[in-house]
C-alpha cells in the first residue's frame, strides 16, 4: 500500500511490509479464528507495525478488527473470542516511520469496503505503481476518496468495476489490466467467498494449502508455505503469476483463470532476505537458496587463496539474515562457522529507527560480540545486503574492539544500487551506499570506497550471476534494484527518475 513520501526514514535494511493469510471452512460452526492467528504469527517477519483479520460466518456479515502492533498484542485470546466465522482473512504490515496519520485504522488492512451497491474486504502485499493515475481518472467520475493509500484505489476501482460485471473472476481480471505494479492478494467477499490472486508478473509469492480432519475440510492462501505448515495443514502449490484462485467453502479450492504474461519477475530479495528460511516458494526451498549464495560467494573470494589468511579465519554471520549464507561459504571455505554475535531477541527490528545517535545506540543494544571468540581472529561477516551502510559499520567497528585481527565484510546480494517501486522500501539512489559512491566513482572504485566507509578490511559482494544461479528459478527474476531495468509498464519512467523518492506505501 502506498503513501506519499514520508521524510526521514532510515533503513539499514529493505523493508518489507505485507503479509496475507486466507482461510475458509466447510463447517459453517467452526470458528477459524485461531488459524488466522497462527497463520499471522507465523509470518510476523513480514510485517511488525500493525496486523487485522476480516471475518465471517456463512450467511452473515463481514466483521474486521484491526489495530497498530504485533500480532499477539493485537489478537489476544480476548479479542479471538469474541470473533466467530468459518471463512476469513488476515494481514500483517510494516509501515515507514512518519507522521501518525498513517496509524489510524483507515491505513492499516484489511480494507474493508462497503457502499450502497457492494462489500467485501481485501489485503494485499505489493505497491501500484500507476495508483495516482488511476485515481485521477475515477475523481474525474464522481469518486471521493478518503485516503492517499493504493489500498484504497484498489477498492474502489474492484467496486466500480462490479456495477458492469458482476463475476468476481471477472472482476479482477479486468482490474490486472488497469493496475501496474506488484500485488499478490486475498479478498473476502460478502457470500463467503475468498478470491486470491498473484500479479501477472508474480513478484511476490502467494500460495495455498488444505487440512483434511474429521472436523471437517480447511483450505488456506499464503504468502509463505510457512504459514501453510504452521496450521498443520498440506502445501499443495504454489499460485502462479497472473492466476486467480476461488476459495468456496463448499467446493474447495479451483482456479478461476490465469492472465498471461510474456515474462516474470519474482523479487530476489524475497530469497536473499525476506522470506523465512523454511519457507519454499516457487518451488525454491529459500534456506537452500542462501545456502548457495554463500558457496558462491566462496568460490570467487580471493581472500581464500592465502594459506596464511585461512589458518586464523572464522565464518561469522550477522543473526539472523546471514545464518544460510554463512553456512554455506564455510561449508565452501572449509573454515570453522562460528557464532561470534549475540543478538538480544527483545530487541525488534531496531533498523528503522529514525536519527543517527537512536541508530547507533540500538545496534549495541541489538548485537554484541563474543571476544573469546573473535579475540585475534580474522573475521569472515557475512550479511545478506548493505543498504545505507550505517549498521554494517557499527558492526564492524564493534567487532574489531573486541580484538579480532581483520573483519573481512561478505554480501550475499549484489550492491543495492537503485530505488524500488514494486513494493520495498529501499532509499532514493543517493541514500544507497552502493547507488550513491557508484555514480561518484564509477564502476571500478565504488566498492573500494564503500570498504572505507564502513572500516571493513575486505569487502566482496555476490555476483549478479552467482545470485541467478543460487535461486535456480527457470523464471525470470526482478532484479531491479541490482540494475535499473525495471520490469513494470512504466518501467522507462521510473529508470529516467530514480533519483526520486519511491512512494513510501503506510
């Protein structure tokens, strides 16, 4: 969901903000509650600002709550209680810091729209990219909106393409053929339906599973497989780019239409990063995936040829993105895998703190180093990306006062060198360590000058190629980010703009 830019953000990290979970019941006097809960729980990681289910008995009304925090704060045993239904909906969301306008319950999912001629609620992960557009051209006809979300555009534009078509299938269809951007959706309708639906170019991952008990039959929708073993149910698939999936109590899960693409661009970064490790997603297990960037990373680092070098180096991941990859270079490597960061579990996603002196006091207060083990040590970190640069080097810094002789900085990712405009919060090109120093020094001296500011020894990045190779998808991958080539209609518009701050989604 998308909002004007918001100054002020820092992230050291790319931020993902939505998560989508989808339930429906063939026993009208189960209450399925509870699976939504667990099936948010599990994938909190995608979204920590603010969770809401909407949810409804068969025959009756579309009930949603809503509130800022996490999940178990959010939907307390208290507040379960009190929701009955056998068919429902639910969603996660990490916004940007900003002002508190965008905490009010309006701009937190899902969406639950209504009107004299429609209801139905929806959630979705991904940003339109054309929302602006489209909004413009429904104010031209009458529309009022109450918000500066695509959320909303999106629901009013489901709304006003029912008054001519009355199949939701239909529906849908016809607004992929308006909207530009990424979006993997569920929506409940006022019947009891649930419609889920990847976009045609599949950026983000959707996907659906069944439980079969003798309390009865229990169909789910996903972004992660995840959430699918979480409820204990059966992964069946993944969804495919562009294919719309119907969710009927009665019937089961069937797939309405898939909407063709000539390509397809799955986020990379959902395998460097995003995703949880036991997640697989099209048909890709993401633990095996970071596994291999680590390999490939250690297969083109010089650093390794030095027999002196190696008798005193150490693999340290940054907990808990560089784990995979860590496992993996030192597997490579032949060197010890050590743990040689503590991180503090009560500490949460403290990179998106606002302000240089709060960013650099909740790193010690996140990570501290083990001395007994990185004390005269040369140290191999390995991270899944570098995005401002700021955490990295309070990283560094705080593993070379614990004694270690040299801290050589390894990337899963290739350099983050541009904006995203399909759904992650990375900076403007000039915020980017990486976009920033290239298009000052140039392609031969960027790195060094990114190694200099951060106080690493080394650096060494992933190859675009060893990336490609470690996810093995025979589908295309989006790696706008990495290049500039952006996969999107407007992709020729964004490219000659990307010095302009994507607009931040709330």
């Amino acid at each position: 969901m998308q909002q004007k830019p918001i100054k002020g953000s820092n992230l050291d990290k790319p931020k993902e903000h939505c998560a989508v979970f989808g339930v429906t019941s063939d026993d009208i006097t189960f209450s399925i509650s509870k699976f939504l809960y667990t099936g948010l729980i599990s994938l909190q990681h995608r979204g920590q600002e603010s969770t809401g289910i909407s949810i409804l008995k068969t025959g009756g009304s579309i009930f949603t709550y809503k509130r800022k925090g996490l999940v178990s704060k959010v939907l307390s045993k208290e507040k379960l209680s009190r929701f009955w239904g056998n068919v429902g909906i639910g969603h996660n969301r990490y916004a940007t810091t900003g002002s508190e306008e965008f905490y009010s319950s309006e701009y937190i999912q899902p969406y639950h729209f209504q009107n004299n001629e429609i209801e139905f609620s929806f959630a979705f992960n991904g940003t339109i990219a054309n929302y602006i557009n489209i909004r413009d051209n429904m104010e031209k006809k009458g529309h009022i909106f109450a918000t500066n979300t695509d959320t909303e555009v999106m629901a009013q534009l489901f709304a006003s393409l029912s008054l001519t078509n009355k199949k939701w299938k239909e529906i849908l269809k016809e607004a992929s053929n308006i909207l530009d951007g990424s979006y993997s959706l569920v929506l409940l309708t006022s019947n009891g339906r649930i419609y889920a639906m990847r976009d045609p170019l599949g950026f983000k991952p959707l996907c659906i599973g069944e439980l079969k008990t003798n309390k009865g039959n229990f169909y789910f929708i996903a972004s992660e497989s995840c959430a699918i073993d979480s409820v204990g149910a059966q992964f069946i698939r993944d969804i495919r780019p562009g294919e719309i999936i119907h969710l009927d109590y009665k019937k089961g899960i069937h797939s309405d239409l898939v909407i063709k693409s000539n390509k397809t661009a799955v986020c990379q970064f959902e395998f460097v990063y995003f995703a949880r490790p036991d997640s697989v997603i099209d048909g890709v297990s993401v633990a095996q995936a970071r596994f291999r960037m680590g390999q490939n990373l250690a297969k083109i680092d010089p650093k390794l040829k030095d027999p002196e070098f190696r008798k005193n180096a150490i693999v340290v991941p940054v907990p808990d993105s560089g784990r995979s990859a860590s496992v993996g270079y030192a597997n490579e490597a032949n060197l010890p895998y050590i743990e040689g960061l503590m991180k503090n579990r009560y500490i949460w996603r403290t990179f998106i703190m606002p302000g240089q002196q709060k960013r650099k006091a909740a790193v010690k207060e996140k990570l501290n180093p083990i001395k007994s083990v990185v004390n005269g040590k040369d140290v191999i970190l390995i991270d899944d990306s570098i995005v401002r640069g700021n955490t990295t080097k309070q990283i560094v810094r705080l593993i070379k006062n614990a004694g270690a002789s040299s801290v050589n900085v390894r990337i899963s990712c290739p350099p983050v060198i541009n904006a995203c405009y399909m759904g992650i919060d990375f900076p403007t090109t000039n915020e980017l360590i990486a976009g920033r120093n290239l298009e000052k020094y140039g392609i031969k001296q960027y790195i060094e000058k990114i190694r200099e500011i951060i106080g690493a020894d080394s650096l060494l990045y992933q190859t675009i190629e060893g990336l490609e190779e470690a996810i093995g998808l025979k589908s295309e991958l989006c790696k706008a980010c990495l290049t500039g080539r952006y996969p999107l209609k407007s992709g020729d518009q964004l490219t000659s703009s990307k010095q302009a701050s994507p607009i931040k989604r709330q």
